[in-house]
C-alpha cells in the first residue's frame, strides 16, 4: 500500500515515531503552562472589571489623595470619596450642600478646605456621626480639597 508505514523499515520504524513522541512530550509540558496563562489572565480580567476606574489626577491632587489615605479619610468617605459612614465626596465639588442649620452652600474650594480644617464649622444636613478633627495644615487641606475636585462619580 502506497504511504503505510513498513514496520520493516528502520527508518520508518523509528522516525516518525520518534518525532511524534517529542512533539507529545513537548505539548503536555507546555499544558500546565497554558493553563496558568489562562488562570493568570481570568484574574487580571476579574481585577479589571471589579476595580474602579483609574483616576487621572494632577500633581497637587495625587498628593492630597496620599493625604486623605494617610488621615484616615477613606474609612469614613471610602476610597476615592466613594461613600461611606461620611457623605460621598466624588462628585459634590461645585455642587449645593444642605447644611444641617438648614442653608445650602456651594462646595467650592474655600468650603472643602473648612469642612476638613474645621469639620464642626459647617455641618452636612443628616449626619449623626461627627467627623473627628484631622492633623492637616492649610496647605495639606487645599490638596486634599484638590483631589476631591477630581474626583470622579463611580
Ligand atoms: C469618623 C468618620 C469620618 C472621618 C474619619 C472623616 N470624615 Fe469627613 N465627614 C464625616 C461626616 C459624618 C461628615 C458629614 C457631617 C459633617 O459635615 O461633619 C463629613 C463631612 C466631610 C466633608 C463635607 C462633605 C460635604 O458633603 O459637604 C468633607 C469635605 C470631608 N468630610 C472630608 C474629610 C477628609 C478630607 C477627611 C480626612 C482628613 C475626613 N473627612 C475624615 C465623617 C468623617
């Protein structure tokens, strides 16, 4: 039969045999590699989904974004001002705030600054919690008012 293998040929016997054995081997080492690529690669895409959008800050803002981690300021407003305990915070600059005495104010730079310099100045209408007094300086306060400028709604 033309193309059968003639098992009483050497060259034939061994050969092709041979090359499709290490071709085997080769493909079964790389399987448990394949695998982790695929594992490895579900998690980035899970991590990328679950995440929040990535932030474009400028300069002064990421600095007040390592002072709002640093301060304690996430555990109540959460991260990126997402809410929490404390009002969200992403999203309220230069919008009107109703203050517990009954009047609104505009979260402009000045009223961030005082909220976080002074957090029993102004109070935000409908909060029992009051938020605790921080260590911030001014200049420290007007970054931290620059992130949350910055920040996004998620
Ligand atoms: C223990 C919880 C807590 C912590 C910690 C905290 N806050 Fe607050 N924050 C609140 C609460 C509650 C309010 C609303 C009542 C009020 O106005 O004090 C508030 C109000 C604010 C406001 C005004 C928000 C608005 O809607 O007008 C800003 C700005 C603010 N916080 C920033 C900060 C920053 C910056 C830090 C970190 C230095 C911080 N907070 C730490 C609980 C907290």
């Amino acid at each position: 039969m033309p193309g059968a293998r003639d098992k009483k040929d050497p060259h034939q016997l061994h050969k092709p045999d041979g090359v499709w054995l290490t071709k085997g081997v080769r493909t079964r080492r790389m399987i448990p590699l394949i695998r982790m690529f695929f594992v490895v690669g579900s998690a980035f895409a899970v991590a990328a989904c679950s995440s929040e959008p990535v932030l474009e800050l400028s300069v002064g803002a990421r600095e007040g974004k390592t002072l709002y981690d640093t301060n304690g300021c996430a555990s109540c407003h959460g991260s990126n001002g997402s809410g929490g305990v404390g009002p969200i915070l992403a999203g309220i600059a230069g919008t009107n705030v109703a203050l517990s005495d009954g009047s609104l104010v505009i979260a402009d730079r000045a009223y961030l600054v005082e909220s976080i310099l002074l957090p029993q100045a102004q109070l935000v209408d409908g909060y029992n919690i009051k938020m605790p007094q921080n260590q911030l300086t001014a200049e420290q306060a007007d970054l931290v008012a620059q992130f949350i400028e910055e920040l996004v709604i998620p």
